[in-house]
C-alpha cells in the first residue's frame, strides 16, 4: 500500500505530536517557514515514498490539520 500525508498548514499549530507516532519517521517540523500562526508547522519528509497511510499521524493530530491518502495497488 503506498500512501501520503497533507498537512494543512493553516491548521497546525506546530505541537509535533504527529510526529513521534509515524512508525516510519517520515514527519518533521518546517524549520524553514513559519504559518500563519508563526510556527513552524509538520511536514511529510518522504523521497523515497515510504508511507503507508497508517493513519497514525492524523489520529494524534488535535487539530485535525492532517489528511492521509492511500492508494492500493491493483
């Protein structure tokens, strides 16, 4: 199964908690820009498609700033 994440940048307000809990460690923090709160939102790290769309990430997020998409192979 192959999957993504979209992180809606105008809903994250940077607490990181998606993170710890991506069994592949693909999220990080945005170090480079800041939203339109002024933090540094999540952000899926992934170049070599690893993600799976488990879903982890967009259950711990409080803000429901994350929406994961799969795709399964036919």
């Amino acid at each position: 199964m192959k999957g993504t994440v979209k992180v809606d940048e105008s809903l994250c307000k940077g607490c990181a908690l998606c993170i710890p809990v991506c069994p592949k460690g693909l999220l990080r923090v945005a170090n480079e820009r800041f939203n339109a709160r002024g933090v540094h939102p999540a952000e899926l790290d992934d170049p070599a498609e690893l993600c799976t769309g488990c879903e982890m990430c967009a259950i711990a997020c409080p803000e429901a700033a994350i929406t994961v998409f799969r795709a399964v192979k036919a």
